[in-house]
C-alpha cells in the first residue's frame, strides 16, 4: 500500500508535467499566430503578393506616384488626392501628415511607408482598428491599385499611377 506521501508526490508531479506541457503548447499556438508585424521584427520577409495581386514594386526613376484618394471623410472633401511619397502617417494628432477629423481615428492611428519598392499600410496599435478592402490589417500589408483603406467612418481609395 502506498503511504499518503507518496501519493501526493506522484499527483504534484504529475500536475507540474501537466503545466508544462500546457505552457509549451500555448507557446507555440502564440509564435504560430503572431501578427506579420512581429514576424517582420523576427526578420521573417512579407511574402510577396497578396491575394490575387502580383507584387508589384515602386521603383526610383518609375513613373508611379502613389497617393491616397478620399472617398468619404469627415472634414475632407471626396476626390481630394494625398501624395504618399517616402510615407505617411494617418490620425487625429498634430504628427499626422493626413489629418483624420474622424472621432474613431487614434492621435496616430496607421502609417504608410515604402518597403521592397512597395507602399505598406501598417496599423500603429490603434484603439479601432484599420481596414484594407474591409479586413482589419493584423500586420503590415503591401497596397495594389484600387485597395480601400478605412479608419472608422474615413475612407481612402489607393492609387500608384
């Protein structure tokens, strides 16, 4: 017969094996679902097309010129047009090159930035979210021709030509 001590020792360490195993496999779930954005701080490139989109690159010297069109924005008129250039950031706040008047916007709420020849949108930790095409962005996400970005109740139609 096996002494109360015993038993107690077998279940605790059973327990501990249990734990352990639990936290290993949380682990792993977490690095398999992390964003694209800490993939890329880990060094792991974006892949290079989208959905059905090819990559297409915005080379020096090409005759791209990448802007953003306004759809629908609180305080902007639609068809205003917002040149990227090197990038931009979007938001509320006095650092944002294109100022949202839009109560759901964060002071800064996502940015545009060139990578690879590419226009990226990022979302910059924002309360509300970024949309591309209606998907919120989890990560940064390289822009086609004719994708929507939307924060809140501004939309922007993206444009390379």
């Amino acid at each position: 017969m096996l002494q109360p001590t015993a038993v107690i020792l077998q279940v605790a360490f059973l327990a501990v094996l249990f734990l352990f195993i639990a936290w290993v496999v949380r682990s792993s779930l977490r690095d398999l679902r992390r964003p694209d954005s800490a993939r890329m701080a880990a060094g792991v490139p974006l892949s290079d097309a989208t959905g059905i989109h090819s990559a297409e690159t915005v080379g020096a010297g090409s005759a791209v010129d990448p802007r953003l069109i306004v759809e629908r924005a609180p305080g902007h008129t639609p068809g205003m047009e917002y040149e990227i250039g090197e990038g931009a950031i979007l938001g509320r706040g006095d650092q944002a090159e294109i100022r949202l008047e839009d109560p759901y916007a964060s002071g800064r709420h996502a940015r545009l930035f060139l990578e690879g020849g590419r226009v990226v949108l990022e979302d910059l930790g924002s309360t509300n979210g970024t949309y591309l095409n209606e998907e919120e962005v989890g990560g940064p996400q390289p822009l086609h021709q004719g994708d929507r970005v939307r924060i809140g109740d501004s939309e922007f139609t993206y444009v390379d030509s």
